[in-house]
C-alpha cells in the first residue's frame, strides 16, 4: 500500500481536487480502485458503468468509500438519481433503493455485491422471514427471487423501519411481497430503552452485551418492542402451512437467545434453512443447536472482525 502522502500527490494530479485528494488518501483508497473514475466538472464520472455523482456527494460515505467506489463500478447498478437532498438512489437490476449513509452503503455491497444471501430451491413458493430488516435492502433482494411468494420482515428502530419503508415503497412491483413489522425479534415479548443511533446503523442493538462491546454511546435512548420468536413464527406457521419457511437472521447480538429459544421446539422442525450473521460470542452455539436439530450447516468467519456467516439447511 503506498504512503498517504503519495496517495495523496496521485489523487490531486487525477482529480484536481484537495478535498477529493484528502478522502481518497485518508482511506487509503488503492489507485487500481480509481482505474475506471474520473472528473468531470463538478461530477465523478464511473467509466466502466456510466454512472456519475456530483463532487459532494462522496464525502458522506467516509470509511466506506471504497465500497460506494465497487458499487457504483458494478454493471447490475445504475445512478438514478443524485441530486437529493440525502444521497442517492441507485438501481440494482430491477429495484430501486435509497443510499445515505456509511451503513447503508456498507449494508447494499454486503447484500448485492458479495450476495450473502444468493441462494436457490429446487422448488419455489418460499417464505422468509427477514429478522433484522435494517433498511430495506435484504427483504427487497428476497421479494427479488421468482421462488419467493412472501417476505416478512421486522426491525425495532422506529427510523430505521422508516426508511426500510421508503426503499419498499420505491418498487412497485415488489412492495405487495413484502409485509414489514416495526418490532425485533427476541427470545421474550417485552419493551425495551437502548441508545439510538443513526438510521440503518450496523451497529443497533436490542442486547445490553452488544451495546456494551461496542461501547454505544448516543445522547439520546429510544423505547422499542420486540416480541418471542416463538410467537411469531406460529402466526407465520399458521398462513402458510404448506410452503417451505426460511429465516435470515441479522439481529445484533438476538440471535443466540432466538436460537436457543426454538432449540428442540416443533416450531424449528418447520424451518427449511437459516442464514444467520453471528456476533461477539462466536458460531459455537448456534452450531450446536442447528446440528442437535438435524440441520447441515457451513461457517465462514469474517477476518478481522467478531463476526460470521452461518447457512444452515434441513438434511433431506
């Protein structure tokens, strides 16, 4: 990697710009990244794609950079527009979503670009539940997938819901798939006051020991419900008996009391498959539950973070 001071000389003769020079140095943005970039005027021009957003518009994305950088040098996405007041709106393939943030962009590569959660079922008529909804963007890439008939999806955060309700509401021909819920989900029915932040912050959680590791801080608290997966799943279980029930599960710190709670339950014998996001406390856990419930799981840490991946599904 080279120095930021050389980073910085390169990105200033490219863009002719100080400030731009500044963020791409400061986050030591590799030049092969910028390959496909130029400027344009008040405008940074993607080559490769076509897309262009004005000068003012990269700041807000900050260590995430680089992702605002793959997204928009991807051929699935498109510059709809980038003159709001916020951020941007982009189109990935056929659906439309708003981008204003760090997380948010963080959120759209994770789910479009890496595909988390690319999956098929040799049959369709699939049901998912989308337990830590954030904004929007996995319930739509869900609702994407001919095999998916509903999406039901829950996020506490009153913003964050909101904003996940904006980005649905966007497409049209997606929104009628997608039944959103403003409450997480836990291993208990109960109201609980936790620090607010950013809407679509990655970093929201419902768990005091989440809060904890990451030393939350924020000048304001924030009342929300979450209520027993048990519960939940028996009302979903109930319209839709006969179809094959999914649960992703991306819920801050939640998921090991929600995978402990359908530990040895009828309700977990009902589930075709889980694509779980651990946090902290390891996948040794929730392993554990899915194996004693005959289930067939694969783990990929995530390096240099205290998080990973878990795809777990019913052996045949």
């Amino acid at each position: 990697m080279l120095s930021k001071s050389i980073l910085f000389c390169y990105y200033f003769f490219k863009f002719k710009s100080t400030n731009l020079a500044y963020q791409f140095a400061s986050y030591q943005i590799p030049y092969r990244d910028t390959v496909n970039i130029k400027r344009s005027g008040n405008d940074l021009v993607f080559t490769k794609t076509g897309n262009k957003i004005p000068v003012e518009r990269v700041h807000p994305y900050k260590e995430e950079l680089r992702s605002l950088i793959a997204v928009l040098n991807d051929k699935h996405v498109q510059v709809v527009a980038s003159q709001t007041s916020k951020g941007l709106v982009l189109k990935i393939d056929d659906i439309l979503v708003n981008t204003y943030s760090v997380s948010n962009i963080f959120t759209l590569y994770e789910i479009y670009l890496e595909q988390l959660y690319n999956f098929s079922t040799p049959e369709g008529d699939n049901v998912i539940l989308d337990i830590g909804m954030n904004v929007g963007y996995a319930s739509l890439y869900f609702a994407a997938l001919t095999s998916t008939s509903h999406v039901y999806s829950y996020e506490p955060f009153p913003q964050t819901f909101e904003e996940a309700t904006n980005n649905i509401g966007l497409n049209a021909a997606l929104h009628n798939k997608i039944t959103p819920h403003n409450f997480g989900i836990s291993n208990t029915s109960k109201f609980v006051e936790v620090p607010m932040m950013e809407s679509g912050s990655a970093i929201a959680s419902t768990t005091e020991l989440f809060v904890e590791h990451h030393r939350v801080i924020s000048d304001k608290n924030v009342r929300v419900e979450v209520k027993d997966i048990r519960q939940v799943l028996e009302e979903i279980i109930a319209k839709h008996p006969s179809q094959n029930l999914f649960l992703k599960v991306d819920c801050e710190g939640e998921e090991y009391g929600v995978m402990e709670c359908l530990n040895g339950t009828n309700l977990i014998k009902k589930i075709g498959g889980f694509f779980i996001e651990w946090h902290i406390k390891g996948p040794d856990a929730i392993v554990e539950v899915l194996n004693r419930n005959g289930f067939v799981s694969l783990h990929i840490p995530r390096v240099g973070i205290d998080s990973g991946m878990i795809y777990a599904f019913k052996k045949a």
